[in-house]
C-alpha cells in the first residue's frame, strides 16, 4: 500500500467553525454568567455555530462531546440538553464553590485515500488508534492529518480556583496567568498557551468582541504568543470575547514535495465575559 502522509487540505474542514477569517463560521459557546454567588447555582450555555458571534443563524453545535468538571476536578452532569435548527443549549448545576470547566474536546485524523479510481475521505471517528484498519486493503495515496480542538469555558461561583488548569499535556491548553473570570476592561490580562504540554511560541491569537451584527467594524485583534507561549490581551470594553489560538498551517512552494510526515494541526476556543471597571 503506497502512503503518502502530508498536511491534508480537509483537515480545514474539522476547524472550519474555529477558524479566524472575518467570513467564516465561528463555534462558540455562551453562558448565562461567568461569576455567579449563592448556593443553589446553575448555569445555561447557548452553544452554536454562525458568522456573527454570539447570534444564531446558521446550525447548532453538537453536545455530544460536551462534559463539565467541578473545581476539585470531578466530572459533572451535562443537564437538560436540547438541540434545535440554530442552537444547541443545556444546564450545569454549579454544586461546588470555585472556578468550573465546561468543554468539547475532539480529537481525530482526517484525510482521504485512492481505491478503485475513486477518492474517498476517512469516516468519522477515525483517530490514531484505529487508522490503519479504516484503509482498505490496496488503497493509495492516502492523506492525512491529526487534529486536537478544544472550546472551552470558565464559570465561577464565589471566588476563583485555579485546580482545574492542570495541563493534559495534548493539544492547546491555557493558563492563566490573569484567571479568566476576573477581567476588566482597560486592564490588560496575560493567558500562557501550551502546544501538547510545552509553551507555543508564535501561535496567531484571534480576539473579537461580540456584538458584530450591529457594528460595521469587525474589531479584530491579531496577536501572537511570545517564547514562552504567553500574550497579552487589552480589552477596550467590557463585553463578550471570542478567543481563537490554532497552529499555522505550514508554507509550501507551488510545485515542491508535499511534507512525508503526518501533520499537526491544533485549535482552541474559548468565550471569555469582560466587565465594566
């Protein structure tokens, strides 16, 4: 079987919803709050996919990855999850003091190969463990590329934690050097990105301020993580945030060999609530 492993353009596909450019779809996720107090706390999160953030109009995204982990780390119960034509949404019961997870985590490969004059892409759910049985027997020119995304929130309830930052050591991971439940407009906050537990140096960070169906200016900010993996962000009002970090796609000349070496590609999303000072 003739391999050729190089970075496969469909890999775009799996990131399209997280992807930076002003025209493309976004995937997010919204809360009720990000800070909340009481003892008897539950939070909503609207979870959709769409060109103007934080407004539903195109498809809802899906839940079946989405899980949530209390502040000593536990796994919690995703509640009254619905899935309706533009949004998805569901409840967290915030049973614990401190600073909540909630996240859609995937990992996987996609790509394509040649079998019998016909191109045909990998199914879904294939990964690294389970690639070699999903290409038939006499296939060629198989293409490929692993991808990790994470979307991810923060909720706190009364005070900030910080346990729940332990790095898994795969894909993009933050840590928050400013917690990301204590924003303020016209402070500037500091986040350390990893790449598979090592800071990222150089990864492009997208930040956009909600609001883009009433504005004419999109707002983007395009920053970049230094050596050691961290940027700063400056907020210019207080307000919903989209923050988008992903790995640049590798360069290559028109004309010259594609790479022999599966391909790494990496994206996370977060929402993030800046307040009023």
């Amino acid at each position: 079987m003739k391999k050729q492993i190089w970075g496969f353009a469909a890999t775009a596909a799996l990131a399209t919803a997280m992807a930076v450019p002003a025209s493309a779809h976004r995937q997010w996720m919204m809360p009720s709050a990000t800070v909340l107090s009481g003892d008897d706390v539950w939070v909503t999160v609207d979870a959709a996919i769409s060109n103007d953030l934080f407004y539903f109009e195109h498809h809802p995204m899906r839940l079946d990855a989405m899980k949530a982990w209390a502040p000593d780390g536990s796994e919690a119960a995703i509640e009254n999850k619905a899935t309706g034509r533009y949004r998805s949404t569901f409840d967290v019961h915030l049973t614990q003091k401190g600073t909540w997870r909630i996240a859609s985590i995937s990992d996987g490969v996609m790509g394509s190969y040649d079998l019998n004059g016909k191109t045909e892409r990998l199914p879904r759910g294939t990964t690294t463990a389970n690639l070699a049985e999903r290409i038939p027997a006499g296939a060629a020119n198989v293409r490929t590329a692993e991808s990790n995304n994470r979307n991810e929130i923060f909720v706190t309830v009364g005070e900030p934690t910080t346990t729940l930052f332990q790095p898994t050591g795969k894909g993009i991971e933050l840590v928050p050097v400013t917690h990301p439940n204590d924003l303020i407009a016209g402070e500037a906050a500091t986040f350390q990105f990893l790449l598979d537990g090592k800071p990222a140096a150089g990864l492009p960070v997208t930040v956009i301020p909600g609001g883009i169906r009433y504005r004419d200016q999109l707002g983007q900010m395009d920053l970049q993580t230094g050596a050691d993996g961290k940027v700063e962000v400056n907020w210019t009002e207080p307000g919903l945030y989209w923050l988008n970090v992903t790995t640049p796609r590798a360069a290559r000349e028109a004309g010259a060999a594609a790479p022999t070496a599966p391909q790494r590609r990496a994206s996370y999303v977060t929402t993030l609530e800046v307040l009023a000072p």
